[in-house]
C-alpha cells in the first residue's frame, strides 16, 4: 500500500482563506479530521447523531452552549456532546481542527445560508 | 448536562512522566482521545481492526512502516491504517495524542511487556 504524508493541521489550516468551509485533510475509520478558518459568530445548531471535537490551531475559539461558554485557546480540544445545542464564536485569525463522521452538516439542524458543501477536500 | 472543561493536550501530555503508557483525556462517539510520553524505540505491531491517528505535541516521532518511514514534527498529524504493521520511535521530550476506539491495546497483536492498561484515565 501506498503511505499518504503527514499532515501539519495548523500549516494546512493557515492556508485557507475563506470562512465557516471546513475540509477534509484526513480519515480515521468512519471519522474525518477537517480543518477550517472561522472568525465572528456563527449559528445555533446540533448534530443529533454524533458528538463533535474541536481543536484550536490558532487564536481564540468560543463555543456558547445552552447553559455555559466555553473558552478555548491554541492547543485546547473540546467536545461537543450529540444533540446540545451550540454556537461557536471565534477572534480574526482563528483556525481549528475537527473530527465527526463523514457526512455531517455544517450548521446541523438548523441549515441556512451558512450552510458548507459536505466533506469537501482541500 | 454538566459542561465537562476543556482539556490542554500538550499540557496534559507535559504532566506524564512514564513513557509509552497513553492516559484518556476524551471521548468523542466511540473514539477515545489520548494522550502519551514516548521515547526511543516501541515494538512492531498492527491493529486489525482499526485506524490509528497520530498527532505530535511535542519532539519528533518516526514511524516506521514495512516499506517506508515517516517523520512527525510538532503539529503533525498521520493516520496509520488498520492491519499496517508500525513500529513508532521518538526523540527524548515527544508527546503525542493518538485517537482510537475504546479498548484497543497498545502493543497491538504483539503483546510483551511493553503492553500497557487499556483505556487508562489521565
């Protein structure tokens, strides 16, 4: 078999230039690992059917959720348990990693005009 | 729900002091984070029934696969396939943070006394 190269997340991250798309860099079993640039707010939504992994690669990330905020820096991972509702808020120049399973939604339940192609490659 | 904390990888990581033995920091479905010490040489071993990802917090981690090798630096990301055969090296001051489903050994088929607790907490 072949042997695909490492990725560098916040290397891979740093190069994207537009907002709230994430991109696939990696597969492990049925999960993906994507990367995205986010900055200012985006919309409450969930994912009923799987929990979702954040990792900051840069900047500040915060994830209001029903009851609390979460704040994160570089380095700090987070998960978000299935069916909680969430909005993530993020400072200029802020990337991040996530892993979920093949096929989720963006914006969950709650759809709308930022609402991402699904699984797109880099 | 309660709102468990974020967690720091590389923070937690810095805090191990055993080597080769990975402590659970996170659950995302049925995937576990976790987080390791390594140095020097590990066995060759494969897991049938799972991909392994590999992510450098700190140091270099090569590894070795039957007909290449790969170099990991900070930041790095590799998923190793299910059923690859893999022999991880690392240089003194290298901590990674691996996802894998629960209950996956970490000699693989191999076993030995390298083999450590399964799915052990932080």
């Amino acid at each position: 078999m072949g042997v695909s190269a490492p990725v560098n997340l916040a290397a891979v991250a740093a190069d994207l230039s537009d907002l709230w798309n994430p991109r696939v860099v990696g597969r492990i079993n049925e999960m993906l690992v994507k990367v995205a640039r986010i900055e200012g707010e985006f919309v409450w939504h969930q994912h009923d059917d799987t929990d979702e992994l954040f990792l900051v690669l840069s900047g500040e990330l915060t994830i209001a959720l029903p009851e609390a905020e979460v704040s994160l820096g570089v380095g700090d991972c987070y998960v978000v348990p299935r069916g909680v509702r969430h909005r993530p808020s993020a400072t200029p120049g802020t990337t991040i990693a996530l892993l979920e399973p093949a096929g989720v939604v963006n914006t969950g339940e709650a759809g709308g005009d930022r609402t991402a192609a699904v699984d797109q490659a880099i």
